[in-house]
C-alpha cells in the first residue's frame, strides 16, 4: 500500500505500465481491503470474510498499518496490485462514490471490482507480453488488450452476458501460444 489508501496496496514497480493499469488509491475506496475474503495463510494476517472492512481500514480508506505490513503479518498487503481495477471501478463506473454509501452500492462495486480486477490484470499480462513477441504476434495482443479495454470503458463488462472467466481463459491460452515454444 502507499501512504494514501489503504489496501492490500502496490509496493510493485508499476512504471512500466500505462496509467490507468497503475493503482492510484488515492482515487479510489479501498476496494481490495472490503471486498475480497482473505486469511491469514494467505499472508494477510488474519481470517477476513468478503464484503467486510479489513480491521486496520480508516474512515478515509487508508491503512493504518501501512507503514508496517509485512512485520504486522500482512506481507501480502505489502505486494498486493490491483493493476488500477480499484480507482477504475470507483471512478468511472460510480463516478468517485463509495461503497459507504448504501448496502446496494457497495453489493454492485464489488461485484464490478471482482469483474475488474480479472480484466485489468489481464490488460497488464497482455502489456508486458507485446514487448517481448515478434511484430504479427504483438498486433494479435494489441487486439485482445483493445477487446478488454473496450468492455471495461463501456461498461459491457459488467454484463450478466460478458464472461469473464471464460475471457481469462482465452487470453491465458493465447498467451501461452504466443510465449511458451
Ligand atoms: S491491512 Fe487491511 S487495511 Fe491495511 S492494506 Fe491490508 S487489507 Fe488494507
Ligand atoms: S483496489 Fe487498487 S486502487 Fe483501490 S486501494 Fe486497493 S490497490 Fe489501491
């Protein structure tokens, strides 16, 4: 995490990657510290159901722990990235709200989150793997990376009939194509 919000927060180096698949808490509520389950074999210190604040969580979305993660038993927070799904969904789809605002709201920012972070991390695989495939193959990447973009920035992703899994495993298997000879 960084000194804003708070979450299982980015301590990656992100700088590779275009803006909006960098995390910016600051823009965000603190999505990966409510939404997801997590425990403490996971590296997050402790047994956390979904959609429930993590315990060290502030009012303002920061982490009061944040400056010792790792020695308070959240090394997980520590190198946790949501590859900018968090501020993406906070912004775009519900235009800076949170999900303190109704149980309603917060049911459908997590579920978008959950939707969004699959997708987003998959844009960021997809960025890393064009610079290091030959030109035909980086144009096939490029496509994919513009199909997931576009149904993230439309909000088609949310959609009952977008299959996220299913894309997963598409852009997984063409990756594996693609890389592995
Ligand atoms: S300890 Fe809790 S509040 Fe802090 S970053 Fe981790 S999940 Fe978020
Ligand atoms: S979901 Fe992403 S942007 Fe939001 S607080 Fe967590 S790491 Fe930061």
């Amino acid at each position: 995490m960084n000194e804003q919000p708070m979450d299982a927060q980015p301590r990656n180096d992100t700088a590779h990657r275009s803006p909006q698949l960098q995390p910016d808490c600051a823009r965000c509520c603190g999505l990966c510290c409510v939404a997801p389950a997590f425990d403490a074999v996971q590296g997050f210190g402790y047994d956390k159901p979904a959609q429930v604040a993590c315990r060290h969580l502030r009012a303002d979305f920061r982490c009061v722990i944040h400056d010792e993660l790792a020695a308070r038993g959240f090394p997980a927070c520590a190198v946790f990235d949501c590859h900018g799904a968090g501020q993406r969904v906070t912004q775009q789809l519900f235009a800076g709200c949170s999900w303190t605002a109704s149980p309603q709201i917060a049911r459908r920012m997590f579920a978008a989150y959950g939707k969004y972070r699959v997708l987003h991390e998959l844009m960021a695989l997809l960025e890393t793997a064009i610079q290091r495939v030959p030109a035909g193959d980086a144009t096939r990447l490029q496509e994919r990376l513009r199909q997931i973009n576009s149904l993230c920035e439309s909000g088609a992703a949310l959609e009952a009939t977008v299959r996220v899994e299913l894309i997963r495993s598409n852009t997984l298997q063409l990756l594996r194509e693609l890389l592995v000879h």
